[in-house]
C-alpha cells in the first residue's frame, strides 16, 4: 500500500527517522548527520573524553588531555664535569695562572709594536698609529692581570702605557693610566703608588685641573695614614689639597681638609696650628645657615687645644667664643668647658672625671675627644702630685 505525502508515518521516515538514530533514510538522515559534525568536531576540539570523540566525529586528530596540575617533573640530571669548578681554588689558581698567560702575551704583543714603531718605515708610514695600538694593548694586559690579582704587574702595565701616551702628546690618557697604576699599587707597594699618583698629580697641575689634582692629594694623603703611617706626611698632603680647592673656590673641601689637619696637628701637639684652623672653619660655619650647628663643636676643639697649653688661656677662650658667637653659651660643649675649667682650678679630679661622663653619656666621645681630655686630666693629676 502506497503512503501519501501527507501521512504522518510518511513524514516521520522523511525526517531522518525516529529521535535518537542516527542512521534514518531519506534526506533528512543525511541531514542530522550533517547537524550532528561540528557538534562533535567542537567536542573534540575541545578534549573531551573518549565517548564524546567516537560521537559520529571524523576528524583523525587525538584528543589532548590536560597535565595534571600534581604529576611529578623529570628528574634533574647530574651537572657535567667542571659545572662547578670556580668553586674550587685550585680551579680558581688555574684560571688566575691562564689569565696571567694571557696578559703576558699581550704584553710581548706591545713590545713587538712598539719597536715596529721605532723603524724606518713605520716612521715613513705612521709609526704613531702603532703605538696607539700599543697603549691599548698594555691597557688590556693591566686589566687581565687586575683579574689574576697580580697587582704590581698590572701598575707596572699601565705605567707602560701612560709613558707611551706622553710620547703621543696625550697628557689626559697619560694621566689616567698613572692613576690606574697607582690604584693597583695600593694593593701591593703603597709607596709606588704615592710615585705614580704624584706624577699624575704633576700632569693635572700643568693642565690646569687643579680639583682632580687636589682629589690625589687626599689619596695621598689617607695612604700616609693608614699604610705607611707617617701623620706629617699626611698632613702636608691635606694642606696641599685645601689650597687647591680654595683656588678653585670649593671652601667646602677645603674645609673638611683643613679639619683634617687640625686634628692630627691637635696629636702631633702642635695646639697653635689646630686652633687657628679651628677658629677659621667655625667662624665661616657659624656664618651660613646649614653649617651653624656645627660651629659649636668647633669652637669647643678649640678651647680643648687652648686648655692643653694653659688654663688662663682656655678661660679667655670660652668667653671670646661666647661674646662671637652667643647660641655657643646655651651649648653642652660650652657648659662641659665650664665645668672642666672649675675642676680644674679647685684640683677636684673626680669632679673633672664626673662632668666628662655625664657629657658621654648623651654625646659619645670620639677618640680625638677622648686624648684631648684625658691630656688635661693628666695636667690635674701632675699638679696634684706637686703639691703633695
């Protein structure tokens, strides 16, 4: 029997068959299989699971599953031979020693440039670019021997090639290299170094740069105190950077030498010279705004130095610093001088002993303080002793 279009069995077979089945006759079977792809391909593109990726898909690509956030990581593999060898000091003496090797070729390098320097061609044909080449050369030897911490072999390369630059008429490289070398020296021959920094320091005066001159006097200066310990030496090196600064008007740095020099001149018991250099800084602090503050301490070395020679001379002293300076009289140097004076006219050395600590109980004494004061307790004690 022959259905009709209109019958409703007609029409449920023409639409691909019941609800579920995927594989129904007619058009409309095709039809939901066509429906039904990109559902799957975007389940699978998405990585589901094995059901969702047999769902009718056709696409030949695997699904990616997601990494556990918990797996376990591959184990590290062991380091290879020589990983850690700079941890070694043996390793460490080995790389010195290659890096040494390395400098003195090039060393060899500039020595064989610096003679094809001196022949006749090369003065035909510009012999002058050769011993650039030269300097550069010793300059890279110095710094591979700073790596290999051979410090006087390094100053001794850079001396090289700072008197090559001075052949070359090149006073700024030739300065340079002679700081080098005396930065190098410090670390092996002090008194090499004050050698080489002088001769910069002789390169920087003809040039007229005088503030990077007084810059190597202080380094001069602070080798005499720590290395070689000669104070006088010091000193004069201080003074020599405090006039340069001053003609080129940086007081600041002139001052802080200056300071320098009364101090040790303060050691050294030469009190005159400290108290002079005192009085003048505090009198320029107590003149400007930022540096007031500072007057008073000043003023208080000053009356220590003039306690160390006389009394009579202190007393003077403290009134002459109030009457020039009157926030001096409301300070606790002022107060701590006062009392000092009075211990020291009744020779009443507890008394004296007694107003130094409650003082270093609120201001700690330096060791500059510490010497002064103690010279002038002594100065008690001496008297007392006379007239028992």
């Amino acid at each position: 029997m022959r259905r009709g279009r209109g019958s409703p069995i007609g029409d449920r077979e023409s639409r691909g068959g019941a609800p579920g089945q995927a594989g129904g006759g007619g058009r409309g079977g095709g039809g939901a299989r066509r429906a039904t792809r990109p559902l799957v391909g975007r389940r699978a593109s998405r990585g589901a699971g094995p059901q969702g990726a047999c769902d009718g898909a056709t696409s030949t690509q695997p699904a990616k599953l997601p990494r556990p956030l918990c797996a376990p990581r591959p184990p590290l593999s062991p380091p290879r031979a020589g990983v850690w060898r700079h941890l070694s000091p043996s390793a460490a003496a080995m790389d010195n020693s290659g890096k040494e090797a390395e400098a003195m070729a090039l060393l060899a390098e500039a020595e064989r440039k610096v003679k094809n320097s001196q022949s006749f061609f090369s003065g035909l044909f510009g012999g002058s670019s050769k011993v650039e080449e030269a300097c550069e050369i010793y300059a890279r030897a110095a710094n591979m021997f700073k790596m290999a911490k051979n410090w006087s072999a390094a100053g001794n390369a850079f001396c090289q090639a700072a008197q090559l630059h001075l052949q070359l008429q090149s006073k700024h490289d030739a300065a340079t290299c002679f700081v080098d070398a005396g930065n190098a020296f410090k670390k092996a021959d002090p008194q090499e170094a004050i050698n080489c920094l002088m001769r910069a320091i002789e390169i920087y005066t003809d040039m007229g740069r005088f503030t990077i001159a007084a810059k190597h006097h202080i380094s001069i200066a602070e080798i005499y105190e720590t290395e070689l310990v000669d104070i006088e030496k010091a000193i004069a090196h201080y003074e020599q950077s405090a006039d340069y600064y001053k003609g080129e008007e940086s007081n600041s740095s002139a001052n802080k030498c200056l300071l320098k020099v009364a101090g040790y001149a303060a050691q050294l018991e030469q009190y005159q010279k400290a108290i002079d250099i005192y009085e003048q800084v505090g009198t320029t602090a107590m003149d400007s705004p930022l540096l007031k503050y500072s007057a008073k301490d000043y003023f208080f070395k000053a009356a220590l130095c003039h306690f160390c020679i006389d009394m009579l001379n202190a007393k003077l002293a403290v009134q002459k610093y109030e009457e020039l300076f009157p926030a001096f009289s409301d300070s606790r140097e002022c107060k701590l001088m006062k009392k000092l004076l009075e211990a020291h006219e009744e020779q009443n050395v507890d008394g004296y002993t007694e107003a130094v600590k409650e003082y270093d109980s609120i201001s700690r004494l330096d060791q500059w303080l510490t010497t002064m004061l103690l010279r002038v307790k002594k100065t008690i004690q001496g008297d007392e002793e006379d007239l028992r």
